[in-house]
C-alpha cells in the first residue's frame, strides 16, 4: 500500500519514516526491550482473550442449537456475541503486536492492528442501537418476540458487519496523520486528532440516543403494566416482557460503563488536552476488554433457558472427554438434549422464561 512503500517523503508526508518515529514525534515512547510489567501484561491480555473467546463461542452455540432462541432478539444477542468474539480475537492479535513489539511493526500491521479494534468496537455499538429498536417496536406493543422475518434479520446482521468493516478501514483509507504530522494523537500515534473527536463523538451520542430509547420503553412498560388486568396469562406475559427488557438493558448498561471512559480519554486526547492520557490507557484497555465476557455471565443469572443450554453444551464435552479415555457412557447429542428439555418445559406454555 501506499503508505509502506520506500520512497523520499515528499509534500510534508511521511510515507517512509518507521512506526517508531511517530511514536517518538507524539510523546509516546516505547521500549525496545520486555521489562516485567510488559510480561505481566501480556500473560493477564492473553488470558482475558481466551476467557472472552470461549464464553461467546457457549453462547453462539446455545443461541444456534436451541431452538427456544430463534427469534429476532436472540439472533440479534448472537450477533453481539460474535462481534464480543471478534473482539477476543483482535485484542489477542493486539498483545501479540504490542509492547517492544510494536517498532517492529509496519505501517500497515499498525493499522489493521488498531483497525481490528475499532471494527469490534463498531460492531458492538451499532448491534446494541439494532437491539434498542427492536426492543421498542416490540415493547410498545407489549409482545415478546418482532414478527420481522428471517430475511430481513440477516440483511440487518449483514449491514451491521459492513458498517463496522468499514469504519475500521476510514483511518488506512485515509483519515491519518501521515502527512500532518502535527495533528498526530498521543494515543494512537497515527491517528488524526480529528478523527478521535469523531470517533468519539459518535459513539458517545449513539450511546445517549440508546440511554434515550430504554428510558422511554421503561417508562411505557411502567405505564402500561398498571393498566393491565390480573389475568394469569396477562401477568406472566408482563413479566416475561419486562425480564427479558431487564437483560437487555443491563447488557447495554455494562457496554456504557465499561467503553464510555476509554471513548472519553479519546476524546480528550482528539482535543488535545493537556491531559495526562498515556496515564490511564491501559486502565480503560482493560476494562474495555473484560465487557466482552459480561454478557455472559448476565445471560447465566438472568436467563434460566440460557443457562441450562450452557450446562448442557459443558456436560456434552466433558462426557465426549470420558468417552474418548475409554470409560463407559451413554451418549446422547447435544441438540438431542437441548431439544428433549426444551419438550420437557412445554408445561410453561407459550411463555419463555427469561430470569429467576
């Protein structure tokens, strides 16, 4: 590409100058040798990845073999969990690119290292408005489920991958720095100072606009469930509902917490504040990438099919493990199971439970 190839830099731009350069022009160095806090960096990185890689690979595979799950709102919960996987898989790709490391980087390598990251991150973002809209088509007419086709499902999920793809690709493309020096961030060194402000702008006001949408379907779902009759079925509905409306908002609530003060230290750094920002990186890295195995654990605590459907997919491998060493045991398949206590909860009716 254009911006890895060895000529003179000509026109103010600094196309054959190596990463260490522009890291060294924006005031944040880099070490060429591993100290103990690089290692101790890495290793805990590392561990998060796998922890993060597995849990949403259980609930992809709960999600696809449970049949219970085949609605527009859980595809879409699938559809988060893998742009969380995505995301275990490119903070992997990051601590293998990280640390000393890093100077041994190309231009390119640097940039599809940082545009992995802004791809899951844009994924997950625009997933969570898709949600947010789905959940208030259908809240407001007090049903479980949208009634939009499959079809139409994944020409959503689709749009979504390629809106992220291609926001991940806007700085390579050429929203940098490399030739304005000058206007290079702190943080991502050849990143224009002007694309973190946009960055962060949008992500923080796509986040205000969902933080608007829930308040409102909570304050209708409050309104309406006063209204509704004490009819058995009518209860257990309304609660199914709000239960369900619950998870989701905390998926979402966990997301604003855990993304909104790396976005902010962007910001910061996109307005060039005079602020310490190097200092709190890797503060708000960490708590960034722990989001990305939450949603799990709310999906174990609040939803009683999900969870069941993780026992089931653990207990499947471990009895495929004792099979494989020789002992003795009955097998079964893992959908065969999930479909059997699936039949086996027909005694609930129509109602899918989504919390304790």
């Amino acid at each position: 590409m254009l911006m890895d190839t060895v000529k003179e830099d000509i026109g103010g731009c600094y196309y054959n100058r190596n990463v260490q350069f522009f890291y060294e022009a924006s005031g944040k160095n880099i070490s060429n040798r591993w100290r103990q806090r690089d290692y101790v960096i890495v290793s805990l990185g590392m561990l998060v990845c796998f922890i993060v890689i597995f849990s949403n690979m259980l609930v992809m595979l709960a999600i696809f073999i449970n049949r219970r799950f085949h609605f527009p709102i859980y595809y879409l919960l699938g559809n988060l969990a893998a742009a969380d996987f995505f995301s275990g898989i490119s903070y992997l790709h990051m601590m293998f690119h990280t640390g000393p490391w890093t100077i041994k980087l190309s231009k390119y390598q640097w940039f599809v290292r940082q545009g992995l990251i802004d791809t899951s991150l844009t994924a997950s973002v625009v997933n969570l408005l898709a949600i947010a809209v789905e959940r208030h088509q259908t809240i407001f007419t007090m049903q479980l489920h949208s009634k939009m086709t499959n079809r139409r499902v994944v020409m959503l999920i689709v749009g979504i991958w390629v809106v992220a793809i291609v926001m991940g690709l806007v700085p390579t493309m050429g929203w940098h720095c490399l030739c304005d020096l000058g206007n290079c961030s702190t943080m991502a060194p050849m990143y224009s100072r002007s694309y973190l402000v946009f960055w962060g702008v949008l992500n923080l006001l796509t986040f205000t606009i969902m933080m608007v949408v829930y308040t409102r379907i909570f304050i209708y779902v409050r309104h309406k469930s006063q209204r509704m009759s004490q009819h058995t079925d009518q209860v257990r509905h309304k609660e199914t509902v709000v239960n369900l409306m619950k998870t989701v908002s905390m998926i979402l609530g966990c997301f604003v917490i855990c993304w909104t003060p790396g976005l902010v230290v962007l910001l910061l750094d996109g307005l060039n504040c005079d602020c310490e920002v190097l200092r709190y990186e890797k503060y708000c890295l960490v708590l960034a990438e722990c989001n990305s195995f939450v949603n799990p654990i709310i999906y174990s605590f609040r939803d009683k099919d999900m969870c069941r459907t993780f026992r089931r997919i653990l207990c499947c491998l471990c009895r495929r493990d004792k099979g494989r060493s020789g002992e003795s045991v009955t097998h079964f398949t893992l959908e065969q199971e999930v479909l059997s206590q699936s039949n086996g909860d027909q005694h609930d009716g129509n109602n899918h439970s989504t919390s304790h």
